[in-house]
C-alpha cells in the first residue's frame, strides 16, 4: 500500500540515554508529531515515532485494522527503545495519548514518565457514540483532522473518517478508562482551552482518576487540538524536555 508523501516515520538516534517514543493520533500520521521529535533530538534523546498501521496510506485500510494493531506496534517500539535506552518515557497526542495510557497500565515502571497533549478517554458526541452501531452500514464520516488554530498550518490526516476504526477506539476507550488508576508515573498533562475534537472532559477523566504523584498540568490557551502544529507548540515542546530532565533528577537522587 502506497504510504503518503511525508507520512514515514521518525527516527533518530541520540547520544543520550533517554529514549522518547512518540505517538500520533487518529486517522493522523507521524508528521504531526514530527516538529516534536526534531525537537527532542537537539535535545539529544533518542526518538521514535512509528507510522500505525492504517495510517498514512487511505481510511479504507484504516477500517481493515483495530486498536490492537495500533497497540502491538508501539510496545514493539517502546520493547527497542528499552534496549538502547536506561529509560524511556511516551508522548502521545489524541489517541496517541490514549495508546501512551495503555502502555503506562500495562508496563508499570517500565515506563519512566507520560507527556500527553489533548488524550482522548471518552466522547459526547453523538455521531462518535453511535460509531459501534453504525459500523456495519457506514464506512466513513466526515473528517476529524485539521483542528488547528494557527494561519496556514496543516495536518497531514485523512479526509474522511473510518468509521470501523473509529468504533474499534472507543472499545479502547472503555479499557483505558477503567484501568487509569494503574498510572502511577509521573505525568504532564496538557490541554488546548479550544479543542474541537476532544473535549476538555478528557483531561479531567484523566487527572481525576490516575493515580500519579507527579502529576503537572499545563493549558495551551492559543492551540486548538493538534497542539504539536500549532501556535503553542514551543512551550509544549519546552515543558516536555524540563519535565524529562526533572524526572530524571529525581530518579538519580
């Protein structure tokens, strides 16, 4: 399947022993997320930012896969990183926040932190509830991607939304939601004041409920939900390198 231009993944590897797996969102690609790993390599970690299966190529073979196949490539992943890396920690955005949970509730302190931008746990919207029933009969909705606050800026993301898939997250969904308080890491939460696609119910689901004593919240006030593109993105960038050095200090007193 041919894989859309700029969607490869991301790929350096650093001179320092912290490793960083990043994770894009739904019907999303790693060129989101791209301008955050370019970041984190001048900051010398090494960094990883897999393609999903699905993504990157059409929605249509996005409804061929489930959050499993999402899943399974990120622990393979994060099961290299662990290899070169003393630590790794997960940064997610969207669903990759979701994904990045997932990871936290079944690798323990495996995991050396959580950086999540606009995680998604739960949906009120209507047409995104009703996703499991209308499966069967619809394969794609209008599109999710594109919700970005600054001038010019543009997510590469499919045009229409797979609608199997989309049933197939919020089964994940559920499963996250019930296993958050087996979050024990050290977190940063960040949060757009304007997201259009996850609403800030999310946020407060996750704060709420793990059970992190190092928990930091930031609120990006100038970003819709694709904050890795938009206009906060260097302070997004910035906390995420000081929450890994403080954690770390920690870790080596």
């Amino acid at each position: 399947m041919p894989v859309l231009a700029g969607a490869d993944p991301f790929v350096h590897d650093g001179f320092h022993e912290v490793g960083v797996l990043l994770c894009h969102g739904f019907t999303s690609t790693p060129a989101t997320m791209r301008p955050w790993g370019e970041y984190l390599a001048k900051a010398g970690y090494t960094v990883r930012c897999p393609r999903l299966p699905g993504h990157g190529t059409t929605w249509q073979e996005c409804n061929r896969t489930r959050w499993p196949d999402w899943y399974g490539c990120l622990r393979r992943e994060f099961a290299d990183l662990s290899q070169r890396c003393s630590s790794v920690f997960v940064f997610g955005l969207s669903m990759g926040g979701t994904l990045a949970l997932r990871l936290a509730e079944d690798l323990g302190d495996a995991v050396s932190g959580l950086v999540l931008a606009n995680p998604s746990v739960l949906t009120r919207r209507l047409d995104a509830k009703l996703a499991t029933l209308l499966a069967p009969v619809l394969p794609s909705a209008r599109a999710l991607g594109g919700d970005i606050a600054k001038p010019g800026a543009v997510e590469l993301a499919y045009d229409r939304t797979p609608v199997r898939a989309l049933a197939s997250l919020s089964r994940l969904w559920t499963l996250v939601r019930r296993d958050l308080p087996r979050v024990t890491q050290p977190l940063l939460l960040a949060r757009s004041a304007v997201d259009h696609v996850v609403e800030p119910v999310n946020a407060t689901v996750v704060a709420r409920n793990v059970r992190s004593e190092d928990l930091r919240e930031v609120v990006l006030h100038n970003s819709y939900h694709v904050a890795t593109l938009d206009n906060d993105a260097p302070l997004l960038f910035q906390r995420s390198v000081e929450f890994v050095d403080s954690v770390r200090q920690v870790g080596a007193r």
